[in-house]
C-alpha cells in the first residue's frame, strides 16, 4: 500500500541519523574552495573568506565549531539551512564515519 505524499519527508527525517545529529557541523572547521560558495548559491551571509582563495563556513574557524547554517540543538533535533547547496567538506563526511565518531564522541554522542 502507497502512504500519502505528504507523511514521505516525516518517514525519512527518522531515517536519518544526521537529523537527530549534527556534532559533525559543532566540531570541525568547514573550508573550501571560494568559487564553490557562489557556484552551489550559498547565502553570502553564511561563508567568509579564510585566504584568498579559501572560504570557509562562518562559525566554524573558532575553538568551539557551531556553524552558521546548523539549525537545532546538537544530539537531539538539527538540520542543515543549506543542505541542497552546502559545501563540498559538508557532503563528504558519512554516518558512521571516522569525522562522524570523532563529533559524535565529542559531543557526548555514542557511535552510529
């Protein structure tokens, strides 16, 4: 039997350990190349620059990570402002993962 359209986006939000999440987004510094921002339409309210020719996502090139585009409260609901347009450090870190452990274990989180 097909659910409702509507009840698909609820379905796989609990799918998604990221979105009980988001240690990985409080815990590392996201840089990248400038050119990336305006190819993928990052707000520039978001992003900065880091070097001439490296950007980085604002709140994260401090001692205590938080970025800029994580909505939510870090080990209970979060998502990303961004998601369809975030930046490439962002989209190659996996549940699971070793950058995934080390946030999660930071924050207090047990592993995936």
């Amino acid at each position: 039997m097909l659910r409702p359209l509507g009840r698909l986006p609820h379905l796989i939000s609990h799918a998604n350990p990221c979105t009980s999440c988001g240690a990985c987004c409080a815990s590392f510094r996201v840089s990248f190349y400038w050119a990336e921002a305006p190819e993928r339409g990052l707000p520039e309210e978001l992003y900065g620059p880091l070097s001439p020719v490296i950007a980085h996502m604002l709140g994260t090139n401090c001692k205590s990570p938080h970025c800029a585009a994580l909505v939510g409260d870090v080990g209970r609901q979060t998502r990303c402002a961004v998601y369809d347009r975030r930046p490439s450090p962002c989209r190659e870190v996996e549940p699971g993962d070793d950058k995934c452990l080390r946030a999660r274990a930071a924050h207090g989180l047990a592993g995936l």
